[in-house]
C-alpha cells in the first residue's frame, strides 16, 4: 500500500467498548475507522458505496452475525480484507469458509493487531 494513501479500516462489533479499544489501537496508525454495530450495517456501508481496505468482524451480533456478514461480502464480490476477531474458538473453520482473511481470539492485543497490519502491507 503507498505510503501516501490513509487506510481505511470498518470496525463490526456490537460492544461500544471494545469498538472504542479498535478504534484507539487504529488510531495510532493514523488510519481512518468507520465503526457498524452489526453485520447488517456494515453491509449498508459497501452498499452506500464506501471502501474500505480492512474489516475487524466480531461474529456475534444482532440483526447479522460475523459470518453471514463476510459471506455477504464476498457474494457481493468485495475484495477487502476481513479480519474475524471473535472470542469463539470454534468458529474459525466458519469465518474461512465465508471468506475470512484471518481469524484471531479475543482480547485483541495490538501486538496481534500489527502482526496482520504488516502481514497485509498496511505497515511497514
């Protein structure tokens, strides 16, 4: 990714918190964050036309789950990559199935998180 484009990442998480905790941990990065409180709604947001180059998916959610959602996604043909960062071990073989880039366990550590941000190209 050139150092001169912002990366845009889309927090789906229904917990304000742990919303707040992703956002503050992106935030260090200087990248710019969208937050949905559900699948449902992060689908809205690529519907609108927004892009996006990296979604943190929690799985359980109103309305829409994480996995529905990245399944969703990719039917839809978007090519961004999807991050599931759950606290259910097992559902990893669901997320990779829909489409998942990457599966991770909460609690999110920033270490984990720079880990998949420099695996992507996001960092440097």
């Amino acid at each position: 990714m050139a150092s001169s484009q912002v990366v845009k990442v889309l927090i789906v998480e229904d917990d304000i918190v742990t919303r707040r905790i992703y956002r503050t941990m992106l935030s260090r990065f200087g990248f710019e964050v969208t937050e949905a409180e559900d699948g449902k709604k992060a689908i809205n947001h690529f519907v609108d036309g927004n892009e996006y180059d990296l979604v943190l998916m929690d799985k359980e959610m109103p309305k829409m789950d994480g996995v529905e959602a990245t399944r969703t996604l990719r039917g839809m043909g978007i090519p961004v990559k999807i991050v599931a960062i759950t606290g259910d071990e097992h559902s990893r073989g669901a997320f990779l199935d829909a489409g998942a880039d990457e599966f991770l366990l909460k609690p999110l550590s920033i270490l984990a998180l720079t880990d998949i941000l420099k695996a992507f190209n996001f960092l440097n």
